[in-house]
C-alpha cells in the first residue's frame, strides 16, 4: 500500500510569554546530551533564571538547589486560558545536577517525567504545559481560569530533570472535544 500525505506547516495561533520574568537563558534541554527526547519533553524549550551577573547557579558546586539562581522564581501564565491539567504531588529533586529516577513519578521509569506541572488550553485547539515547578508551590488547579502574567507558582526541580528549570511546550491538542494536529 502507498499513500501520499500532504505536509503542511503549522502556524501557532497563540502568543505566548515566557513563563518567567527577569534575567534568563532559553535552550532546548541539555545541549550536550541529546535534548529533549522523550513524550513529555517534545517541542519544549528550558528556561533557567540567571542573576545580575548572568551567571546560572552561585560560586562552587551547585548541588544544591538554592544555590541555582531561578529556584524560587515565580512563573506566569504564558497566555490566557483555563488549566485543563495540573500535577502538584511531586518532591523536587533534592541533589542539583542530578536527575534521579527514584524522584521520578510511577508512569516515567525511564525518564520524560514532568514533575510538578500544568496545561493550559489556549482555546483554537492550542495547549501549553509549563512543568518542573518547585514542590507546594502551585497556586491553580484544573478548571481555573488564567490570565497572562498572573502567577501560578514557582520555579522548581522536580521530576526528570538536573537543576531547577522552568519547561513550557506548545502543541496542538483537543479544545472543545475538536483536535488540531499539525502534519
């Protein structure tokens, strides 16, 4: 059997913000180890909090995770929408620079596990997820409805990832039981 399908490009109705303010660098998971590579991290971008000096995490080891300078920093919503999903369970990793399964929730064994998170439904058939907020911090829950730059909690390490960081990822999904997918 041959098929043909049509490629198109899919173009992003929703604007979004990134889900923090102040100094910052967007990279797209680990650089030097692959990126994002499993379900819960496709078309994700990560977000770390840098201080005055541009600097990631305070003089020494940082293996701490107050000693990185985004813990603690409050995100925003990225646009407006009502939360259609929200996981705020989960421990932070309590070792930066180390990702360790034990910390990782039931349905990740082998890595991908978003932490503390949640998705919003942009309306369109757009959702966005913002994850790896830091433990006890999440102020929404499922049904709220948000507005863009209001806080929703702050920025942690919890689930698969090596220091506190801030993932948000756009995609096409279902709002009002239709689904747009982009191919």
């Amino acid at each position: 059997m041959t098929a043909t399908v049509p490629v198109g490009i899919y173009t992003q109705d929703t604007s979004l913000v990134y889900p923090f303010r102040g100094n910052g660098i967007v990279m797209q998971a680990g650089v030097t180890n692959g990126g994002h590579r499993n379900r819960s991290g496709h078309y994700a971008l990560d977000g770390l909090g840098l201080d005055e000096n541009w600097s990631v995490s305070a003089p020494g080891e940082a293996n701490r995770n107050e000693d990185y300078r985004g813990w603690g920093r409050t995100l925003i919503v990225p646009a407006d929408g009502v939360v259609v999903r929200a996981v705020w369970d989960r421990p932070d990793q309590p070792v930066a620079g180390v990702s360790d399964p034990h910390y990782y929730a039931d349905g990740f064994p082998d890595g991908g596990d978003p932490g503390n998170h949640l998705v919003i439904d942009h309306g369109d058939g757009e959702l966005s997820m913002i994850a790896h907020f830091q433990a006890g911090s999440m102020l929404v829950r499922p049904g709220a409805k948000v507005r863009r730059g209001e806080p929703i909690g702050k920025l942690g390490n919890s689930g698969d990832t090596t220091g506190p960081t801030c993932t948000i990822s756009s995609r096409p999904g279902r709002s009002g039981g239709e689904r747009r997918t982009p191919v």
